[in-house]
C-alpha cells in the first residue's frame, strides 16, 4: 500500500519512516511505520499555542495513516484510548 498524505505532512513522513512517501508498505512494515509515528507522537513535546505543533502534527499523521491502514486491511480496526489512535486486529467470524 501506498500512504496518502497532505503535502504538510510528507517531509515529517519520510524523516520518521527513513522511507520515501511514493514507497509500497506492506501490512508488517505499514503497522511498524504506525507504530513510529505512534512513538514521536509519545515523546514530543507539548506545543499547545506555539507555532511549531509537532505534538499535534504527529497525532495528525496518526490519524491519517491510521484510518488508510484500516480501510486497506479489513482485519485491522482502529480504536481511540485517551484521545490516541491504536490499531487492533479483529477476527471475521
């Protein structure tokens, strides 16, 4: 799969990734990248009324990268725990 992102988000993307943006993820390596952003997220600091929003800029990518990964694999679902996007994988019955 192949992320979308708003041209705001791309060069925070590839830093965080190490990968190019136009690169095909699998399931494994899409999770993983989740997962480091879902770090960052975690130890930036909080930038409420500054102008670098670093903290909010990481909860954005979650968000976004988030709901791409969930619409792509039908097994993996997101949830919201404190205001943070976590994927979780279900089951078909």
């Amino acid at each position: 799969m192949k992320f979308a992102l708003p041209r705001r988000q791309r060069k925070s993307f590839q830093t965080i990734s190490g990968k190019p943006l136009d690169s095909n993820f699998n399931k494994k390596e899409a999770l993983e990248v989740f997962e480091m952003v879902k770090k960052t997220y975690s130890v930036a600091p909080n930038s409420f009324g500054s102008a670098k929003g670093k903290k909010e800029d990481a909860l954005e990518m979650l968000m976004i990268i988030g709901d791409q990964i969930s619409k792509e694999y039908k097994d993996c679902e997101v949830i919201w725990r404190q205001g943070i996007p976590e994927i979780t994988k279900v089951k078909d019955i």
